[in-house]
C-alpha cells in the first residue's frame, strides 16, 4: 500500500508539472502523456544499453572516456558538467565503449543486396526460388544463401559508419516542465550551429501525406549539420511518462520509491525517404532520445533522496550517415570524438539557459 501511495503521488506531481505548458508549446498543455513509447521500444532493440545513470549512482563517478585524464565525480556533475561517452572510443581505464550495433532495417537491406549479388555472381536469379524450380536449382540457390550469409553474419559485428553517442547533465533549480519546454523548443533556435532547420510538419501537411496522429506524436523536418556532414531527414517523435522503483539508501534502511520519467523519442521515417518537401538525404539512420527525471541526491553519509529541484537529464543518440555520401570510417577517430564532444556538450548546455524556476 505504501508503494502505492508513492505511485499515486508521482503521477499526481507529473501531472502538475505536465498541465503548465506554455500555449504555444508544440504538444498541446492538455495531453496526457501516455505511459507507452513504441519509438523508444524499438530503439532499445539496437542501441547501447545506457550507462551513464547506472554507473553516476552506482560508483558515483562516470567515465567518459574520450582523452580525458580522470573521471567525472558526481561533485562536478552537480555543478553542471556534461559527461559524454561515444560509443567505440577508449576508456579512462583499460578498454573502449562497446561499438554500436547493426540497425536492423539497415541490417535486413545490407543481407538482402548481399545475397542478391552472391546469387547473381553464381549466374542464379533471386526469383528462381519460386515453386516451379526444379529441386536441384533450388538446393544449388540455398547453399548460395547460406554461403552468403555466413560470409556476412553481421549479427556479431558492430557497424562503423554508425555514430552512437550519449550524454548526461544534472540541471539545478528547475522542474519537468522546464526540461521539457527546452525539449519542445525548435534547436535551430537554441543550437543554431547545428540545427540549421527544423520545421514540425503541420495539420495539413501530414493530411497530404495520408497521416494521422495521437496528440503526443510528431513530425519533425531537420537539416542537421556536424563538422563536414550536413544531413536532412524526418523523424517521427513520441512522448510518453514513465515511472520506474528505485531503492534509496535512507537512514532508516532502503526505501523503495517510485521515480516519474519523461521520454521523448524518436526515428527517422521511412514513409519521407523520397519526400519532395521533406525528403532524406545523406543519412540512413538518425534516431535517439531524451530522458528526464528527478535526480537522486547523496549526502556524506551516503544517504540518498529524491531532489525534485533537480532534474537529470539523459541524451542518447544514434546516426548512420550515408557511405555513399560519407564513408566515415575513413575519418580519423580523434576529429569524431571531438566534434561528438563539442556537440553533445552544446545540445545539453540548452537546460541551463534561463530556465524557470520553482
């Protein structure tokens, strides 16, 4: 019951924070968020499990890797600093960040073409796998198959044209409904340098493509641009809550408490590949996430709690940029961490511009 009772005082305190939108906010101030995120759901499917929140509370410190000469302890977090990890780069300690993996329609499409071209190459057609082939014919285009596919198991490698990074920051004095207005923000606004254009396609634009959607979803237009690389594409976001139990190391004994979460995900969508207006272009995947919620607090005796003043904030992202317009494995590996490091920094130093306050 006591459980519960946390349970029903979250949502209660979510709601409130979630009922002050500004008017103009780009989810209306009257939705409510659902508790499900398909975008996010698929997105766990391939990306790297984040690592960041788990290993801040458990070792109060985070290896960001990427040249820096120590860790950053939860101290310099509190007052700000952004902690960063690009996926595939060496370690504080001994080692690197697991690569990222294969995204899977990236994956299907790469197997199909691959075994398309070993049945060509053995003067076989794809099609000749119909009913009407003789049993020897199709015997010969199965072991082609196969061949192939043992060839290219991509299921136990790690993709390196993608870009996987992910980024932490503690906001002070602030709330959800701050986070999320920084959130519902146009970045070609807060992080020009980047963000060249952004536009949320509109009523009548989504209708002329045939497309519904739930008060909580969009459409969003981007022309993004990092180092040398500049990419268009349209995401399809959600945003939903969340509520997840954690134990809290109080001084009368751990305490179990419910944890309000905001999510906001999205994927680059398909259905705008060949889009006149708002097609993709130079990219084939560009998909991530946000994650917000209270920051659990510790003191010396290593007594935690939940500080509702302050938020932790999570960015996690994910882009495979076109090889026919890149092959950025030919890049070096120290200009990617940084120009990976100077923009997540930039796109996390948003939540501590003028924020409201309590």
């Amino acid at each position: 019951m006591f459980v519960n009772r946390i349970f029903l005082l979250s949502f209660i305190y979510l709601f409130s924070c979630i009922s002050v939108f500004a008017e103009d906010a780009p989810i209306p101030a009257e939705v409510e968020l659902p508790m499900d995120n398909e975008v996010k759901a698929y997105l766990d499917v391939f990306f790297q499990p984040s690592r960041l929140r788990e290993q801040l509370y458990a070792e109060d410190s985070i290896d960001s890797g990427t040249r820096q000469l120590t860790r950053f302890t939860r101290e310099q977090l509190e007052t700000g600093t952004v902690a960063m990890i690009r996926y595939g780069s060496k370690k504080v300690q001994e080692g690197c960040f697991p690569m990222p993996n294969w995204e899977p329609e990236v994956l299907r499409n790469r197997m199909k073409d691959f075994i398309d071209e070993s049945l060509w190459e053995a003067d076989l057609h794809p099609l000749d796998m119909a009913e009407s082939v003789v049993a020897e014919k199709r015997e010969e285009i199965e072991k082609v198959i196969q061949s192939a596919r043992s060839n290219l198991d991509c299921s136990h490698q790690k993709d390196l044209q993608a870009e996987e990074v992910e980024g932490i920051r503690i906001v002070n004095d602030t709330n959800f409904r701050a986070m999320l207005e920084k959130i519902q923000d146009r970045f070609s606004d807060t992080v020009p340098e980047h963000f060249l254009y952004q536009h949320i396609l509109t009523h009548d634009e989504l209708m002329a493509r045939g497309l519904n959607l739930k008060p909580n979803e969009q459409f969003i237009f981007t022309r993004f641009k990092i180092g040398f690389i500049q990419i268009y594409y349209t995401a399809f976001q959600q945003t939903s809550r969340h509520f997840i139990e954690v134990n809290l190391n109080t001084p009368k004994g751990i305490k179990k408490q419910a944890l309000p979460q905001i999510i906001v995900a999205w994927r680059s969508d398909d259905r705008f590949l060949d889009d006149d207006q708002f097609g993709q272009k130079n990219v084939q995947v560009q998909d991530g996430y946000f994650q917000i919620e209270p920051y659990i607090a510790k003191d010396a005796e290593g007594h935690e709690w939940v500080d509702e003043k302050r938020i932790l904030v999570i960015y996690h992202t994910y882009t495979r940029v076109d090889p026919l317009y890149v092959c950025i494995e030919g890049i070096s590996d120290l200009f990617r961490t940084a120009e990976c490091r100077s923009f997540v920094e930039k796109m996390l130093s948003i939540f501590g511009r003028d924020h409201a306050k309590l």
